[in-house]
C-alpha cells in the first residue's frame, strides 16, 4: 500500500507480533535514477532511528514495480544492496497511475512482459523472489494460475494474490475461492489477500483459498496490531491484547513521532494526518468531533501529541 505501509507503520505492526511485513510499492524507474523518495521507502534506518520494541529478525521485503527490465534489474540491485531480504514483484496494483504506465496489474495482460521483468530481477540477484498480483484484468481473463506457474517455474520462491480483477479495483467483495486454482497450479506458498479483517474473515479466505497464509492489508489501518493478532489466534496463540486507554495514547503516538523521523517534521505532520484519521475511526469516542478535526489540521507536533493524548486516552487516567 504506497504511502500506508511505511517503515512506521511496519514497526508498530511488528511490534505487536506480525509475522512478515512488505515495504511501500517502490517504482523502480525512479528508485535507479536516485529518486529520493523511492530510496526513503527502501531503508532500514527508521528501525534504529525511530521509536518502540520492534522484532528485528523479520526479513525486510522490498516491493519493486516497473515495466522496464532494465529498471527492474536495477532496482533489485539497490534493494540488495540496501540491506533487503527479499524482492517482491507487483504485478497487482490496480491504479491508472500504475497501469497506464503499464506497470502492476497492466503486466497481467501481457503475461509474456512480466515473465521478462520477473527474469530481469531474477537474474540480477541471489535473493529469494516473491510475486503480488490479481486474480487477473476483469473476469474475461483470469489468468491468475497461469502467470502464478510460470513465475515460479523461473523461480519465484511465494506468489500472493488478491482476490480481486484489476477492473474490481477495491469494489465488490473479494472472491477468495478464486485463489485456489493458484494454490492447485504451483508448489510454492500461496498467500491470499483482500478483506480480511479479522478471525472470522481470515479462516474464511484460507478454507475458501486453500492458500498457506493470509496478508492483511486496509484491515489494519488504525489498528496495525491486527495483523500479529490473527497470526497468533490462527496458530492457536494468545494474542497480544489490543492497547487501550493510555496505552494506546502511546502507541499513536510514538508511530507519530516515528512518521516525523522518518520524514522530516514539516513534510511527517501532513503525512501522518491520514493514519490519525484511521486511529480515530477504529476507536470512536463518545464527543470526538472537534478533537479529531484538530487532529488532521494542527501543525505543531507537540499540540498535536498533547491532543492524541487527548483523545485516545481514557478520561480517567487522562485526568490523573
């Protein structure tokens, strides 16, 4: 999710026990060129540099998109050499800004590109390869299980798919049965994606799927500890309570003060308005109008901690 699943927003999910997290989609065109906000979203240093208890024996994938070999071959030389763990291919997202540059979900319509780019990347390093892609372009071509063998008999090491066309875009409901003709066609782990949101939603997808695994994607926007959760409810775990009260007071604000780290104060404060957002409507309160408005227009980083503070703890413990 470009601009959602930044470093700070990983490391809160991570925090809370995620299993595997992806980086933003990373244009590789613009990350070879010496693109300073493609070579942001390729660091670690928010990992060091930030705040929290962050689990750093996870690997750090790095989601490359592009319809250029030469770029792609490239980019994947820049994510090796910038501490990755593993190359993600998207051949998913469904934008106009993407596929008219014929990029993401684009590929799906010319399977033969994407088997040259995904050599491209192959080629270019010893890491494990993975591949993000859609059911297909609309229901008239979902070829879904096709490109999912073909990517994997080159090599790709896990393919994970939406269940969704590009031309459903986030309309609809995710159609997860759909996924296991991918899961039939290749010996590799198939990770189903879209709508899930909870339990319930997660073994739905797997029974219906048949995949290995579930990713989580706008579920977890105001509440990135829902990924480690299912994980650990899935694997038979106790999950990690949900941080309330003050608790999660602190743990939005220290992913704020992580944004503002990883961004520099002036461009973090504008950037961080959106998860804000999401914190306040996954935790509604009975009076949250005027605060949450403050929220997303407040410049200053202290008042705006002083209101999260004000916002998401519990009026008692705010009180004392």
């Amino acid at each position: 999710m470009a601009g959602i699943t930044d470093d700070a927003f990983r490391r809160r999910a991570e925090a809370f026990g995620a299993g595997w997290t992806v980086s933003e989609m990373i244009a590789s065109a613009a990350l070879g060129t010496g693109h300073r906000e493609m070579l942001r979203k390729i660091g670690k240093a928010g990992r060091t540099g930030g705040t929290g208890t962050i689990a750093a024996d996870l690997p750090h994938v790095v989601q490359l998109a592009g319809c250029e070999a030469r770029w792609m071959r490239r980019g994947a030389e820049i994510a090796a050499d910038a501490g990755a763990d593993v190359v993600d291919i998207n051949f998913g997202c469904p934008s106009k800004r993407v596929t008219n540059g014929f990029a993401g979900s684009a590929l799906m319509r010319v399977p033969d590109q994407a088997l040259r780019l995904f050599d491209a990347v192959a080629n270019a390093t010893a890491l494990p390869v993975t591949v993000k892609m859609r059911l297909g372009w609309n229901d008239e071509s979902l070829n879904a299980a096709d490109l999912a063998r073909r990517c994997v008999d080159a090599g790709a090491r896990m393919i994970v798919v939406h269940a969704r066309t590009r031309q459903q875009f986030y309309k609809g409901d995710a159609r997860w049965s759909l996924v296991r003709p991918v899961v039939e066609a290749v010996d590799v782990p198939v990770v189903v994606n879209g709508d899930i949101a909870d339990l319930v939603s997660a073994r739905m997808a797997l029974a219906q799927s048949g995949a290995a695994a579930v990713m989580i994607g706008r579920g977890a926007q105001g509440r990135p500890w829902i990924v480690g959760q299912i994980g650990d409810l899935l694997a038979g775990r106790t999950p990690r309570p949900a941080p309330s009260g003050t608790a999660l007071a602190e743990h939005v604000a220290a992913h704020y003060r992580d944004m503002l780290v990883g961004y520099g104060t002036e461009l973090g404060v504008r950037v961080a308005r959106k998860h804000l957002n999401w914190y306040a409507q996954a935790h509604p309160a009975a009076k949250t109008g005027t605060t949450d408005r403050a929220l997303v227009t407040e410049t200053d980083p202290g008042r705006v901690i002083s209101l999260i503070h004000r916002r998401f703890a519990e009026p008692g413990e705010l009180a004392a």
